[in-house]
C-alpha cells in the first residue's frame, strides 16, 4: 500500500507539472499573439492586414478555448487526493489490472515513473468510463480485452 502511496503522490506531482507546463505554454503564445497585434500597423495592402488579423483572431480563439480546457484540467487535479481513494475507483484512483496500471485523474497518456508504465487517463475516456466505480476482483471487457481490477489506491 505504501509504494502505492508513493507512485500516486509521484503521479500527482507529473500531472501537476504537466497541467502547469500548457497553461505556460498556452499563456505565452496568447501573448505573443497580442503583442503582434498591437505591434501591427495598417499598411498599404489592406487585404493581407485583415487577412492576418483575421488568422491571429482565429488563433487566439483557438489558444482560448485550450487555455479553457488546462483550467478543467487543473481544477480536476485539485480534487485529486495524495491519500488512498477508497474501495471503488474513483477520481483520483491509481488503478492495477491484470493489464496495467491506470491513474484516473487527466488525459495525459503513458508515463513512466519509478520504473513502471501507468497509463493516466480521465474518467471521460473510454477506459476511464469502463474502470469508474469498479473495485477490487471486478472484471471488465475493453476492446475485446478482458481487464481484472487487482488493486486501488
């Protein structure tokens, strides 16, 4: 239980990390974007001006709506709790199956921590959908691959 303990509180500081590093990312190019735009001047040829201002606003709406969803993002890791999750797999749940481990808190794909590969995915996501509310000794078919719930912390 304790090594457990130790890989969610590692997995918990990655996504932090991971969460923390988009947001900067996203912040930084919403600022390179309106630096441009107000560093720009209307030349002589009018079209191309509105041409790129027009992709700029397109671009900043893009980076907008991601900087939306690292918000959700964070706000679902301050929910997640470095403590075991209980019996039934939850947010927040560090999940061992017959065919690895999953940490359910944000969709960020396959890492590797303390020698070990865990897949950490949302509740939202399929596997995510197919493991929420299992306990230990349930079982599970995901894509024509049956799953057994081994152990939650």
């Amino acid at each position: 239980m304790e090594e457990g303990l130790q890989l969610k509180k590692g997995l918990i500081e990655h996504c932090h990390a991971h969460v923390d590093e988009r947001m900067s990312t996203i912040t930084r190019s919403l600022r390179s974007i309106e630096e441009s735009r107000n560093g720009e001047t209307k030349s002589s040829a009018g079209d191309k001006f509105e041409t790129g201002r027009a992709m700029m606003q397109m671009e900043e709406a893009k980076l907008n709506a991601q900087l939306g969803e690292v918000m959700k993002l964070r706000e679902t890791m301050a929910g997640v709790k470095e403590t075991a999750s209980g019996d039934r797999i939850a947010t927040g749940s560090l999940v061992a199956t017959n065919r690895g481990l999953y940490f359910l808190a944000v969709g960020i794909g396959k890492v590797k921590l303390g020698g070990r590969t865990i897949f950490c995915t949302s509740l939202t996501a399929p596997i995510g959908l197919q493991l929420h509310g299992k306990q230990v000794g349930e079982s599970f078919t995901f894509n024509e691959l049956d799953f057994e719930v081994l152990g939650v912390v």
